[in-house]
C-alpha cells in the first residue's frame, strides 16, 4: 500500500494547500479592510499589547487582551468539542470545523461597513485558532495553516539539513513547506485583490476554500472514510 493511503482526508496535502491559500485570504482582509491588524495569529497583538502598557495606555492594553484571549478560548474549544462530535458519529470534528469557519466567513460579509472592525476581527481570531489546533500535519509533516513563520524555519533547517546529510527526503519537506508558503501567498494576493473590488464581501474568497474544502471532507466521512470517524490524526 502506498504510504499517503494510510492517511486520512483531513491530513491530505490538497486540503492543507486549501487552508492555506483560505489564511493568506484572512490575513488580507483585516489588513485591508478590518483595521489593518493580522488576526490569524497573535504575535502582533502582544507586541501591540507590551506596547501600550509600555506607553501606560491602559485603555489600548485592555482592548487587546480581546482578541488574545479570543484566540486562547478557540484553542480550549477545539480540545473540548472532538470528543462529543466523536461519540456523536456523525461526522469527523475537522469537517464540522470547516463547515464553522465556512458559515462564520459568510456571515461576516454580509456585515455593513458601518459595523465595527473588532467583530470581524474576534471571529477570525477565534476560528483561527480552532483551525490552527485542529489540522496540525500534512501526511506526516508538521503545518500550521493559518501563518507561516514556521514554514519558513522549516524549510530552510530541512534545506540545511539536506546539504548535511544529502538525504533527499529533506529536499522533500522543504519544499513541501515551500508550497504552503506560496499557497498562503496566492490566497494573500487574490484576497488583496478582491478587498479592492469588494470590501467586506472579499471575505467570501476564503468561503469559497472552505466551501471545496468542506464538501471533500464530508464526502470522506460519508463514504470511504465512515468506519474510521474515531481515528485521531497524526499530531494530535
């Protein structure tokens, strides 16, 4: 048997470019249109929030503990809700999870302008972080799919790491890391792109990847995948 048939659909490759080019969708729209944060990760916000106390605004440090402590809960919630969703044996928690983040995406566009940023910024933090938690590894690589610092670490050890020991699977997983890099690129341009011509309603771009990405994981847990609902993914 092939190595990949071992693993299941949630862990495939061809999601994980999905998920990305989804985050780089993300990222764009709160920078463009949303307050100009990045909300798919949280290093910004501490800076901002080390920042403030620094400068004594305590008003500007309370308003950033929102969005931190958003994305600490989704992290809580996506370690709580597997197990119910498991013994429930309906569907995969990664699918429900995307089917989620599809839905909260499409709200969030149909929000007028006048509505303020921090809305949509908590809601991304919050399904980020679940995501962030929940798709951990592409067929056995570690990922991260909604930021990239650690994709570009990587690909650069594994690229040294081939230029040490010669070991081609190291070329591999670099460039495999590579990938996901310029899928979160092209997601970031195309969501650029549609903020320009959209505004709020350019957030229906990463929809539409989740949209693809929840009908392929439905489809696995339904039909070739339907006796292995309690399989727990490599990295969990």
């Amino acid at each position: 048997m092939d190595e990949k048939q071992t693993f299941l659909e949630c862990e495939r490759n061809r999601v994980f470019y999905l998920l990305m080019m989804s985050g780089g969708m993300l990222g764009a729209f709160t920078y463009c249109v949303r307050g100009g944060v990045f909300c798919n990760a949280q290093t910004g916000n501490i800076v901002l929030l080390g920042m403030a106390i620094g400068h004594g605004n305590w008003k500007g440090a309370a308003y950033y503990l929102i969005p931190i402590t958003a994305y600490g809960f989704g992290a809580a919630v996506s370690e709580v809700l597997p197990g119910t969703v498991k013994r429930a044996h309906l569907v995969r928690w990664d699918t429900l999870l995307v089917g989620i983040e599809m839905l909260v995406t499409l709200l969030l566009g149909f929000l007028p302008e006048s509505v303020p940023f921090q809305f949509s910024q908590v809601a991304i933090n919050f399904i980020c972080s679940m995501q962030y938690n929940t798709f951990r590894q592409a067929e056995g690589v570690p990922m991260a799919t909604t930021f990239c610092t650690n994709h570009v670490r990587q690909a650069g050890i594994n690229l040294a790491r081939w230029l040490q020991k010669g070991d081609a699977v190291y070329v591999k997983k670099s460039l495999r890391h590579g990938e996901m890099l310029i899928m979160f690129l092209i997601g970031a341009i195309i969501g650029t792109i549609l903020c320009g011509m959209f505004v709020g309603r350019a957030i229906w771009g990463a929809s539409i990847m989740l949209f693809i990405v929840f009908i392929d994981l439905l489809h696995a847990d339904l039909t070739k995948e339907k006796g292995m609902l309690g399989r727990v993914p490599t990295g969990h």
